[in-house]
C-alpha cells in the first residue's frame, strides 16, 4: 500500500517533536528565562512545514526543584509539556508530550481529515 | 477513525529521524572518526524503542570538502544518510534521511504490515 | 603554579560559549523568529554562573540568504555574533564569538583585574 | 595585560568541555551502547584544535538505575566523567568533568608551562 497522506502527517509529527525534544533538553532555564525559552521553542519548531500550531509550556514546579545553588537548572525531558498540530495536505494531527510515569511520552492524540 | 498501528509507526520513525538529526547535528568529525561517530549513533538511536534496524552513513566527500584549516568540521544534515526501519505492532516503517535538492530530507519508503 | 581567578574566568567564558554553540546551533529559524532565538540564547547562557553579560546577535543576511524552499533554515555556526563579559573572583574576561575567515571565531578580547 | 597563551589554554578548554557536554548530553544510551557513545565522544571533541588528550567514561551504575522501562536512558551530565588535556602554545592545561555534590562540575586540575 502506498505511502499517504495520513501516513505523512503522523511521520511529520513524529520528526518535530524528536526534534524539539533532542534540540532543546539540556538548555541552560531558571525560573526567570523559562517563558523566553518556551516562546522561543515554540516559535523555532513553528518556523518548519506543516506545523500548524504549538504551545510549549515548562514546568515551573519541576524547574524550581531542579535549581542547583547556582540558581539555575538544565531543561529536562519531564518539564516539557507541548501540544502541537500538523497539517499534510488534507490531513491533521494533533499530537503531545507529556510526562506520563515517570516519562517524557510523544503520543497521538488524534488524526482526522480536514 | 482512532489513532492506528500504521499512525504509530510513521510516528515514532518520524521521532527517531528527528531525534537522530537535532541530537547529533554539530558534532565535530574528522575523516578519521567518521566511523566512530556513524557508528555511535546508529547505536544511540537503536536503543531507542520500535526500531529495528538503522544504518547511518556519513558522506566522506562532502566531510573532506569542509574541513577547516584545523583538519576538522561539523556534522551538517546533508552529509548524513540514514536507512532505517521502525515495528510497531503489526506495521512496519522503512524511513531514511537522504540529500535531495540541496535538503537533508527525511522521507517514509514504505509501511507495510507484517 | 597553583590555579588562578584570571585562568578559572577564561575557562568559564570557554565553557559558556562551547555550550551556547553546541547547544542552540540546528535550531530551526526564519527571518521572523530569529530576536525570539536571539533573547532566548541570551538568557538561557545568561543565567548560568559568572556570566556578567551578554548579547547574541544572529545574522540576518545569511539567514535569508539559507532560507530553504519552506522559507526556513537552521541556526548555523558563522551566523552567531556573541558578545559576552564574564567575572570570576576579582578577573573579569571580555570574550565573544565572530564569523572570521570563514569560520566562527571564538575568541578573548580582554581579561583584566576589577 | 595583553592576553596570554595560559589565558587561551585555559578558554580552549572550557570550550571543549562546554561542547562536549551541549553536544552530546540527551543521547539515547543503554548498557550496551555506553562505550560506543564514549568512544565517539572522545574522538569527536578529539578532533578539535589544540586537544591533545581526552577520555570520556559513563557511570554505568547511574546508566542502570535510569533505564525506563524500554531498556535505556538519556545521557544525563551528572553520567559524565572527562579527563582532558590541552595544550596552546607552551601551555598545558588538565581539565576535567566530575560528578561533585549533586552536579556536573568543570574543573581545572592544573596548568603548566611546558
């Protein structure tokens, strides 16, 4: 069966978020330069074909446990929520990251034509 | 229509190839540790789960022709050639990274079930 | 001779700028996002210790210039112009990175006694 | 003061360690991919001007108790131990990385003229 579009979108998904994932984890943040890093993450995945949206949101709790005595922390798999949508052609994919036992889980949410 | 095992293997291939390219792209290579680091991410990306079989190849033309004076360079995304193939349930994914037009594109060859 | 504050605040701005580049650097960015990247490299650096300040500045013409077709391209080394002032003790360094000879120059303008 | 050849041995090396760590910390890693991934490590920052030695080990016991339920983890900094020298000019500069008091610590064992 050939490759299609409902393939695609699942496929693209998939390639942002390993990406934005393994770009950004390990990124210096405090507690006062995580809303510039989410902005920027959202804004840096959002700039690749088919994004259609993205909300990234770092958690604040998980951050302010993780400072070290210097202040600051490492951005963590675990502290990244983030919602994004797909478009490929006419099909859409809503899809996350979110810390589910103990793991930063990428999932589909839904795929739907348009 | 739920979210399927064919979604999901286009997913999670979509994942690694992402994962692969923004957690190794940068990463100083010289002609003489160009296998070391093929080799290495082929296996990081392996342990990873729903994979199957990965081959990454680094193109030693493309390595020779942007050494700096200093005898190395970077890993950039068009000298990486990556085969691989994802399992999720009953379906398989056949995904590589290949240089296309001036693009290091990541592209799905087949899904099939198995 | 036992280790000093001037040779601890030159291997702090080292350390700074080899985690600036390596961590940000495959960024996916366009014309449009490139101040959000901009602050947030800023401050992701900027809040680890010793770090007085810093400006990062992305070059605009190679950016458009490496748009891909989607009208996108990655953060890449030569587009980086990072000014940054770090203080250890009574030293502080003046230190930056600078697209020089076709390579991106990390370099020590100035370490003085304060 | 003009900047000095110690002063340089010492900035190189926090480049390299700053690098070492950006760059590869998030790498997918199991049991049996860890001297893999040190080897490449070692040889990637190896490539790099003015390196003249480096070893890179991974706490295999850390590794162990953060496998998930997959069968791996990340490469996490406090994982991390590097043993580095440089050398510029007559300078030689031993370095390091070390888990020390919770965190991933960059140090300067010693610097000598040679």
């Amino acid at each position: 069966m050939a490759v299609t579009a409902r393939d695609n979108v699942a496929f693209e998904a998939g390639i942002k978020l390993g990406a934005l994932y393994h770009q950004f984890v390990g990124a210096p943040v405090s507690l006062e330069t995580a809303a510039s890093l989410e902005q920027a993450i959202a804004a840096s995945i959002g700039v690749q074909p088919y994004v259609k949206a993205i909300t990234v949101s770092l958690d604040r709790t998980m951050i302010r446990e993780s400072l070290s005595a210097f202040g600051y922390t490492e951005l963590k798999g675990p502290m990244l929520k983030v919602d994004a949508v797909m478009q490929f052609k006419n099909y859409e994919a809503s899809v996350g990251i979110k810390y589910t036992d103990g793991y930063p889980l990428m999932f589909i949410k839904e795929i739907k034509e348009i």
